[in-house]
C-alpha cells in the first residue's frame, strides 16, 4: 500500500467544550441603536460613543476587503450578536465574587486564576465571549506603577489615557473590520508602563469565546513610557460550533523613546472540523507604533488555529533607530485558509526592521505570507531583513508569498530571503529507516523548521507552543 | 567472509512484489548469512532497487508473495522503522536532504532508537557527541558536519560518507548498500568501501547492490549475484563481476530461456 502524507493533522481539538452560563446578551444585528445600548451597558464616557458612533458611520461606507487569497460565503453582519456577557453581579472586585463556573472553565483550559494555582510570574485578564471576567496581579503590579486591566475599566480609571491613545495607531476607518471593530468592541485589555519601568512580570491575555452566535471584538491598548518595556502574551481557544464565528480584534501599541514592547500569541481558535465546516473568522488589525527614538516592538505570533486567519501584525517605525521585528509561524490544516504576514513602515532615519516568517501548510490548507516593507524618503540607513520560509506537508497544500516591496529612500538596504521545503514521504521513509517513528520525524522537522521563531517566546510558552504544533500536525502524515 | 556454521541472517523465498501494480520482483531467492558480504548486479530495471527498498519496508512496494526472515522473524510484518530497530540497515542510493533538523540531533535520535529496542539505556547529548567523535574517524568526517542540518548542502560523497556514519553509529546485522558507488569520485569512493570494510565482522552481514564491478575492487564480496527481470538468475563469486564487466549485461540476457 502507498502510504500517502495526508494524515498527519488530524488531533481531536481538546477545547472545544461549551460552559454553560446565563449570559446577558443583546439581540442579533448591528445598527446604531447597538451602539448605544453597547454603550450604556458598559457606561462609558460621552467621548468613547462618539467614538463607536464615528467608527460605526465610517463602516457602512467601506467595503470588506476582497484582496486576501482567501475564500469565504459572504458574512451577515446583522446575524451576529455584538453583545453577550456572563450574568454575574458587578466584576470582580476580588476573584471570590467570580462566577465559580467561570474560574472552572479558565482552569480547564489551563490558565488558573485563583490566588493558589495561578502562574507564578505572569499575570493574566481573561477574557470571556464580550467581557474580561478576572485580572490577575493588579495590586501587585500597580506597586511599581503598572496598570494591566480590561479596558472597560481603564475607561472609567484612566479615560484620559484611553482618549490620548485609543486610534492613534489603528484609526478608526483604518480598514473594515477595524473600523467594525471601533464600533462595537465590547472589551479586551489595557496596559500602561510608566516612565523608566520594567514591567516585573509577564503580562497575558486570554481569550475565550463561548457564544456560538456572538462575535468577539475586543479591543487591546499597551502604552510603553519612555526608557520602559514590558512583554505581553495572548492566548485563545472556543468551543467547536458547526457554525463560523467572527472574531475581529485590533490591537493597538505604543512605544515612546527608548521603551520596548514584546508582543506574543498563541492562537488556537478552534479551526473547523476536516471538512472546514466551523471554526473562527480570525480578522484581525495589529500595529506598533515606534513613537519614540530607539524604541523596539517585537511581535511573535504562533498561529495554529481558525477557519480563516487575516492578519498583519505591523510596525510603523517613527522614531529614529527604531526596531522592528515580525516572527511567526503559521501553520494551516485540513480547510484551513491563512493569509498573514506583517508591514513594516520605515519612517525615521536608521531604523531597522525583521521579518521571520514560517508557513506550514497540511492536508488541503492554504497558507499565504503577505508582507510590506516600506522605506520612506527621510528614512535614511534604513535596514530590512525579511526571511520567508514556507513547508509543505502532502501534497494537497498550497503556499504562497506576496512580498511588497516600496523603497523611497537610496540609502536603505532591503533584503529579502525565501525558500520552499516540504515534508515528503522521502523523508518519512528515511528517518523510519533510521528507527524514527513518523510523528518523531514530523516533529523534529517542524521544530527544527520554527526554531527561530520559537526562541523568541518566553520560555515556557516555547515549549508550548512547540507541543502544540506537534499536537496539530499528529497523524497528518502516515 | 565465509564462516561454517554461521546463522543465518536473511531469508529469501520466492519474494514478488508490485510497484504501482506492474510486477518488479518475480519469485526472488536468497540466504545471507553472517560474515558474508553478498554483491548483487544487474543492469537497470532489473529489480535490484526495489528489492532493497522492500528489505527496508518503504509503503509504496506492495510485496504479493513470498516470504522474507530476518535473524528468524518475519521482516515484512515490520512496519520500517521496527526493522531499522531490528538491525537492518539502508545506505540510500540518493541520502534525503532534512533541512532544519541537525545532523547531530538526527544521529542521537536514530542511536537512541536502536539502542532502546535493544533495551539498553538512551544516551545523553554530550555522551552522545564523545560516541559519534569516534565514528567519525571511520568515514574521516569533520566534525563540522554534525552541526549542519541532515545531508542538506552536502556535495554527492558527502551524502554517502554520512550514511556510512550511520551505519558505523547502528551497527546494524544487516547492511544493504544500495548503488553506494554511484555519483562518487575515486577518493570519497575508496573512503566509502574502506569504512564498510572497517565495519564488516563475522557477525553482520552486507548486501551490496551495484550496477558497476568497480566498487567490488574495493568491497571484496563472498558471492556475486546477476538479477535479471526480477529474480537472481546467476551466482557466483568475485570473478562474475568480472566476467559481467568485460562480456556486459547482454551477455545475460542471451542466456535467458526464450519467453522469459
């Protein structure tokens, strides 16, 4: 029998459970009435709906972008709910006021956030379907300055921060679903570094969606002071629906002189089953903003999961001697679709950007890298080193890459690297020939593959991650 | 070398198998048994390819008849990597390339899976690093190519001396040499067979598989065997590759029965 490389991807996904909760929750459909009542349920400010309001206007006039290599039916944007929240009394004063069934369903899916058994050195705000239900570490982190909190209550502490910064580096018709998501994000997580901190501790979001009709928008801010850094993780998984959930956030940072902000995620939304019915839409806006001289935003993204990722995490590089970096592996299976990649915006002089990406397409999947590295006219020594690196498993797969190149500016130098490997029966075979089982192979070749993006995660979340895609791609090939 | 008594180490009986359902191997025959070093040659086409693929278990030949016994087992109940385990052994007529994936953590990994079936204890990476030093002397391997990524980038003799490496790592009972001389230059060549000779004992066994005589100068085989359409039709020793060389394969083929 031939043995084809067609099996290898295909592990049980293991959070796809439901917690059943009494949510309160708005009717289907968008309108501006949504808006408001979106509004008064979270009692903001006058200036954060006029906000939604302005978003909301600019969105019906825009289009829903056609240009990713993605295919999808076209989405109803008034069948989904905007708003569905657990029903608890008001959040979170202490973690005994949260919902028991909550704190159950954060610790099933590892991340405990009770006193005794949380991680001892990161702090966490999880996030559940619209609203953050809990946030670790607060007093402790907020002895050395620090506020990490959901950004509904950074809306009533600190409104002047959110107001100074909230659309300054995605603008709110930015592209539609930014724009979408400017008009009805429900919640996410806030972080502010003062002056000269070194924020102590890791600092991590985790998202979950519950709601098989709710969309989940949430809406993340991180304010890196001067000479001040701070490394942030996100996580998130949902349950497995036959239908498609809208997922559609905007992450926004900020890194004054000679402050840095380490963003990683691992993203497991449930994907779909093999046949690509169910799973997330990941739409998803994220963009740094080197504002200060010297100053570093480093993203690391682990993208495992969803029917559909879109999304180009980015930096736009102001400051003078700026850094920028992009590391990432995505791996699609089954049906799965990703178009994903980043831009990098050389604006000031001497500023330098990284581009590592790893695709890893299996089963009938399509993986496209899409990157744009730009080099403005004044954005002399400018530097670009862009690696792009592509593996096929089977051969039904596809990968592809875009890379957009701009270059205004006769002193920079842009370099741009890309290979194609794939994982064949060849190599199964040989490695079997040296006493190697096929998962063993798998993994050593996919470890080896994302080695370099892996050694930028935090430790722990390295290993994770690494046992993650072993997990994915297990029985993808046999 | 020939030794009384000696066990047998492979079996062959009446082997046949497909390849994409077109018949390769036709009632095949062979006994190996330990010390021996067995050549066998025929011209392309002829079988000898498939015959060592099937010896290591490669999915896409479908054996139809016939039976294979390794050291007194079944080989074709084996899934690939178990005979590997086992102790047979395939030098690659063209070693697969594994980017990413280090030479040296691909040799421990392969070491550690023979060694654990042999229910001996897994050996650590810097143990490791001490026991394939000493092996590398066998092939005059620099250690430089243990940080590369496996067989990626390595010039045609390169590839050839990392299999032997390999070989000298598994200590495998049975080796099956497949086409090894071919793409080689005359020095990676004779380090190649000076390695296998370093290797060969009166416990392991060799099957050398070659369309040439000229690394049979090197590798001096016990028997020589002709394949021809998918059977051994000629044994015999040395001095049939010989003969084959100076009369070539045709001379073969005019001693087949009509209608073969």
């Amino acid at each position: 029998m031939s043995a084809s490389v067609s099996t290898l991807v295909n592990q049980p996904y293991k959070y796809g459970f439901v917690t059943d909760i009494e949510s309160d929750t708005l009717p289907r459909g968008l309108s501006e009435e949504t808006i408001y009542a979106i509004s008064a349920k979270k009692n903001e400010p006058e200036f954060m709906l006029e906000f939604r309001l302005r978003a909301y206007r600019q969105w019906l006039k825009m289009t829903e972008p056609t240009w990713p290599d993605v295919n999808y039916p076209a989405i109803n944007y008034q069948d989904i709910i905007y708003y569905s929240a657990p029903k608890q009394t008001q959040k979170k004063q202490s973690l005994d006021e949260v919902d028991p069934t909550l704190l159950e369903t954060f610790e099933k899916l590892g991340i405990p956030l009770s006193e005794q058994k949380r991680l001892a050195n990161v702090a966490v705000d999880a996030i559940f379907d619209s609203v953050s239900v809990a946030t670790t570490f607060r007093e402790k982190l907020a002895e050395h300055g620090v506020i990490f909190c959901s950004i509904s209550e950074a809306l009533k502490e600190h409104p002047e921060l959110v107001k100074k910064y909230l659309g300054s580096v995605v603008p709110i018709a930015d592209n539609y679903f930014a724009a979408l998501n400017s008009a009805v994000f429900s919640d996410g997580s806030f972080v502010y570094i003062p002056k000269g901190v070194e924020c102590p501790m890791e600092l991590s979001t985790y998202f979950r969606i519950n709601n098989g009709d709710s969309g989940q928008f949430e809406r993340t801010l991180i304010v890196a002071e001067e000479g001040s850094s701070v490394s942030y993780l996100e996580g998130c998984t949902a349950p497995m629906y036959d239908s498609n959930q809208l997922h559609a956030a905007v992450v926004e940072l900020v890194a004054l002189d000679n402050a840095s902000i380490k963003y990683s995620t691992v993203q497991n939304w449930y994907a779909g089953d093999a046949n690509g019915k169910g799973g997330i839409y990941n739409f998803v806006t994220k963009r740094g903003l080197c504002k200060g001289k010297n100053s570093k935003i480093s993203w690391t993204q682990v993208e495992t999961g969803s029917a559909i990722t879109w999304k180009y995490p980015s930096c736009v590089l102001v400051g003078d001697n700026s850094i920028g970096e992009f590391y990432s592996v995505a791996l699609t299976n089954n049906c799965q679709q990703a178009d994903t990649g980043t831009k990098m915006v050389h604006i000031g002089k001497n500023t330098r950007s990284t581009i590592v990406s790893k695709g890893i397409s299996a089963g009938k999947s399509k993986n496209s890298y899409r990157g744009l590295v730009k080099v403005g006219p004044n954005a002399d020594g400018a530097r670009n080193y862009s690696q792009c690196d592509s593996m096929l498993i089977g051969s039904n797969a596809q990968a592809n890459t875009y890379p957009y190149i701009q270059v205004q500016n006769e002193l920079a130098r842009v370099e741009h690297e890309a290979t194609t490997s794939k994982i064949g029966e060849d190599q199964l075979f040989y490695l079997a020939q040296r006493g190697i089982s096929a998962e063993d192979a798998v993994s050593m070749m996919i470890s080896g593959f994302c080695k370099d993006v892996f050694n930028q995660l935090p430790m722990e979340f390295a290993v994770e991650a690494d046992k993650l895609l072993s997990l994915k791609l297990e029985g993808s090939v046999g | 070398m020939i030794v009384d008594n000696a066990p047998t180490v492979l079996s062959v009986k009446n082997l046949t198998a497909n390849v994409n359902d077109t018949p390769i191997l036709k009632g095949l025959k062979l006994e190996i048994k330990a010390g021996e070093i067995h050549a066998i040659m025929g011209r392309n086409g002829s079988g000898k390819s498939t015959f060592s693929k099937i010896l290591a278990g490669h999915p896409a030949y479908e054996v139809t008849g016939g039976e294979v016994v390794f050291e007194g087992q079944n080989l074709l109940e084996l899934e690939a990597e178990e005979r590997a385990r086992s102790g047979v052994f395939l030098a690659f007529q063209y070693p697969v390339e594994i980017p990413g994936v280090s030479n040296l953590d691909f040799l421990r990994a392969s070491y550690n899976a023979r060694r654990k079936h042999q229910g001996l204890e897994e050996v650590d990476p810097f143990d490791f690093e001490d026991v394939v030093r000493d092996r590398l002397q066998v092939v005059q391997m620099d250690a430089s190519f243990l940080d590369r990524s496996v067989n990626q980038g390595f010039s045609g003799g390169e590839k050839k001396r990392n299999e032997i490496l390999q070989m000298a790592l598994l200590e495998p009972t049975l080796a099956v040499l497949d086409e090894t001389d071919s793409g080689l230059d005359i020095d990676a060549l004779r380090i190649v067979a000076e390695g296998v000779n370093q290797l060969a004992n009166e416990k392991n066994a060799m099957l050398v598989i070659t369309h040439y005589q000229r690394l049979l100068d090197y590798i001096i085989p016990d028997y020589v065997h002709v394949m021809y359409d998918g059977k051994i039709v000629m044994t015999g020793d040395k001095e049939l590759a010989l003969e084959l060389e100076a009369k070539g394969y045709d001379w073969v083929d005019e001693l087949q029965p009509v209608g073969v």
